[in-house]
C-alpha cells in the first residue's frame, strides 16, 4: 500500500513539475536550422530577417499587432491610452524582468527608445525619427508618457518591429559597444552562447512574464546550403528549419517523418538598380530591365511556381492596394526600343551583386539569361549575406537581388520609408533613390491619420515610384517550413516570419 502511495506521489509530482515548467521530457531542447547567421544582437543595429528571427526570442516591445485578429495587443505594457494624435500614455506590466534580474521600469522604455532615435541606431533617420526626444515623462514607476514628432500614421502598429524593442538600461550602459555580444531583454529566452557562422543556444527564462517555453533550450544551427538544411531536417539533426527550398516541398509532405508547411509570403524579392550611377540613372534603362525579365518564369524556375507576382514595390498583404496595378508584360522588343532610346543600342555591361542564399544564386542565373536577349550583359557577384549586406550600404553597386519584409508592419509608408526615401540612403535604400516627391510624400503620409488622406498620397506616391523605377519587383516567395512530423504549432507562424518559438510542442 505504501508502495502503491508512493508511486502515486512520485507521478502526480513529476505532472506539477511539467505544469509549473512547461518543459516535457521530450522537448527539453528545440533546434532550429536557418539558412544563414544573425548579423547581430542588437536590433538598432540589425535591418536582416535572420538577425529579427533571433531578436525575437530576447526581446520585447510595448505592444504589438495580433497576426490573426490584426489588432493591438499589450506585451510589456498593460494597457495604452491616446490622450492626442501625437501623445501615448503607456502603463507597464508590474513585475516583468529583466534575463538581468532587474524589473522593468518606465526609466528602461525612455532608455529604449531614445536610444532608438539617436544617431547610433540605424533607424534614427526612418522609424526612430518619429519619437520626440524631448517629449518623454515618467509619470511614475510603471506610468510614462511617449509624444511622437506630430501625428504619425500607423505608429502604435509600427512598433510590433524589432526596432522598438525595450533594453534594460543597466544592461546596455554596462556593456557598452559590446552589448550585442550579450543581449538582455524581457523574451522568453535568454542568451547563452554564440558561435559566429556555426551555432546559436539560448537557453528559457525561468522568471519570464508571459507563457512559458515548452523546452529548456533553443539551439539555432546556421546551415547555409539548401541540400545540408533538409538532410539535417530529415536525419533528425533539427527539429525544423526554415527557407525550406520549393523543390523539397512537396516530397516532404508525402514523407512520413516530416512535414511542409506554407503560408502567402511578406517578403518582396527585388532587383535593385543604383538610380545614381551610369547606365542606371536613366529611368528608361530602369523601366527597359524589367520588360526584359519574365516574372512568370522566374517564379516557376527559381520558386516553383510558389510565390505571387507582385505588381510593383508591395507584398499583397499591405495595407495600401494600389488602383489597377499590374505588373509590367515580358516584352524584349519593347526592352531594346527603350535601351536604344536611351542611347544603348548596341547594349551594356553590368555587375549584380547577391548574397549567398540559394534563391538568390538562382534568380541572378535566371536574370543574367534574360537580360542578354535584350543586350545586356551581367556579371554575378556572389557574397557572404553579412559582406554582401555592407557592401551595398556604400552605395557602390550596379544591381543587387534582395528582399524587404512587411512582417513587422504592413503599413506602406513604413515599408517605403525603409526603401526609398533618401534619409534611408546608407542603411536601408539600397537603389539610391534620391527624389524631393517622394521624400515629401512620404513624410506626409507617415504624419497623415486621416485613412482616407493616407490612400490618397499613397496611390501618388505609387504612381511617382512607377514613373522613376529604382527597382523591379521580382517576386513574393511563400513562406515554407519543413517540421519534424508531431511538431504542434507551427500555424502560429503564419503571420509571417519566424515569431515566438516557445509556443511549439508535440503530440502527445
């Protein structure tokens, strides 16, 4: 009878274990694989999806937006309130620590995002710039005030992105230029080790506020190569990866170990061209390039017919649809007429610089092809993601193959204020555009309320967009996942990119 007792004992007390821990036996580390490394920590510093997906797991904003319900929700504050169209009262989250041991404070989010808007952040002349630094008050303790530099359009849902992620102060003044080595936020996980181009571990933060993780540890492999990434899914080596290639998408799902999962994509691919550098500071020359690539095709060679052809600089998921948009026809004849207009008859040599992702290695062969059948010669470049990502910040390439998200915001004047307007030249504006139009437009938009105002400049600045073409929207590659079969969960993610892993479990 004892023994009966005490096995009973010993069960219910392993099941309260597993309750008050969230970590089930078979889950006690969780290993994703992803296509390349996080460039850095630190997500003032960061601008690249794989360094977002990491941050993610660290750290934490005030509030952000629902991906199913598409509402505002609280994180780190309890609640909000809108005293003016430029003035926020936000009251925290009693009680929320820091991976530091320290508890949020009001003095933490004035820190945050101040430094958000200073001249160390890369966002200091896009998102940042919109946080009136002298407008801060700490009312007390968990109560503080937040003023944006006038009305700003879509602001509270802007700060679901990384960019206003909230910093332990103590942390970051300690640490210095050396924060990003050991990031400290409020997530559900917490920094532990990193090996530069290898692996990443990450380790569940027992005092975390919000749900528990379901597994002690978060190991994030970097494994570049596509064949590597599923064989690593398929051996068990991950329990799942992301940027599954579209040629395996299919045989995965018919497999019996693992899955594929894919939902509409929030990433445009683009071709890039310098608008400030010869040939390509002629819109004709810009406009002749994309009537001489295909978008059908190369979204059937490059994505396996598993992405949407954009009709210009948006993913369809923004909250601004263009009038009539479509996207430009394959036409080489009319390509050549337009080369020849702009006095390059007899054609042009270009260089295309792209990272090394295998997408990308795929989609500049597609395109050198194409573009020889109009004249123009290209010469590939191929970089590590992290040089490739410096390199163009200098300003000094011909054309690149590269991707913008809308994960964090779908709002337009956002995502084109990141892409084109000239304050955004040496971080994010990798076409160089330089254009007192849309730099107005968008400065308006961004300080526009009104819905019905906002669409209105959008549909204007669209319409100038299309007339300079700095660059040709390429594709919106779906989202596809590869899991290990019994892997609960991964739904979730269907709001876009990688978002909080803690909630992923297993079948019983």
């Amino acid at each position: 009878m004892k023994g009966k007792l005490f096995v009973r004992l010993f069960v219910a007390t392993m099941l309260l274990f597993v309750a008050a821990t969230g970590f089930a036996k078979n889950m006690e580390t969780f290993t994703l694989g992803l296509p390349g490394d996080a460039k850095t920590l630190d997500p003032h510093q960061a601008v690249d999806t794989l360094s977002f997906i990491v941050t993610k797991q660290i750290n934490e904003p005030l509030v952000t937006v629902d991906g199913k319900t598409k509402q505002l929700v609280p994180v780190l504050a309890e609640r909000w309130e809108i005293l003016d169209p430029q003035t926020y009262k936000f009251f925290l989250k009693k009680g929320v620590k820091f991976h530091n041991g320290e508890e949020l404070t009001a003095e933490d989010v004035v820190f945050s995002l101040k430094r958000a808007a200073s001249k160390d952040s890369l966002y200091a002349k896009s998102k940042g710039k919109y946080i009136d630094t002298d407008g801060f008050q700490i009312i007390d303790k968990y109560t503080l005030i937040v003023k944006t530099r006038g009305p700003v359009g879509g602001w509270l849902d802007s700060m679901k992105h990384p960019y206003a992620s909230i910093f332990s102060k103590k942390a970051v003044e300690s640490a210095g230029a050396e924060y990003f080595r050991n990031p400290v936020g409020t997530g559900a996980f917490k920094f532990k080790s990193w090996v530069k181009g290898e692996r990443m571990e990450l380790v569940a933060f027992d005092d975390y506020h919000g749900k528990k993780p379901a597994f002690k540890n978060l190991n994030i492999l970097v494994l570049p190569d596509d064949s590597s990434r599923v064989i690593a899914l398929e051996t068990g080596k991950v329990d799942m990866i992301y940027a599954l290639p579209p040629t395996d998408f299919d045989r995965l799902n018919a497999s019996a170990n693992v899955k594929a999962f894919k939902a509409p994509g929030l990433g445009l691919i683009y071709l890039g061209m310098n608008t400030q550098k010869k040939p390509l500071d002629d819109p004709r020359v810009r406009l002749a390039i994309d009537y001489a690539i295909n978008k059908e095709a190369y979204d059937a060679i490059v994505y396996q017919k598993k992405s949407a052809q954009p009709a210009g600089p948006l993913v369809p998921a923004s909250t601004f649809s263009p009038k009539s948009a479509k996207p430009y026809p394959y036409d080489v004849a009319k390509a050549k007429a337009l080369l020849a207009e702009a006095g390059y008859a007899n054609g042009m040599t270009l260089n295309l610089w792209i990272s090394n992702f295998q997408d990308r290695v795929n989609g500049a062969t597609v395109i050198q092809s194409m573009l020889a059948q109009a004249g123009i010669k290209v010469n590939i470049q191929v970089f590590e993601s992290g040089v490739f990502d410096t390199k163009v910040k200098a300003n000094e390439q011909d054309l690149i193959i590269s991707t913008w998200g809308m994960q964090t915001n779908r709002d337009a004047g956002q995502f084109w204020l990141s892409l084109f307007h000239s304050a955004s030249i040496g971080s994010t504006n990798w076409t160089v555009l330089k254009d007192k139009e849309v730099d107005e437009g968008l400065d308006l938009v961004n300080s526009t309320v009104d819905e019905a105002k906002r669409t209105e400049i959008f549909q204007k600045i669209w319409d100038r967009l299309d007339t300079l073409h700095p660059f040709v929207s390429l594709a919106v590659p779906n989202e596809l996942y590869g899991a290990r079969k019994d892997l609960v969960g991964l739904e979730e993610f269907f709001d876009g990119r990688l978002n909080y892993l803690g909630n992923l479990t297993l079948k019983d």
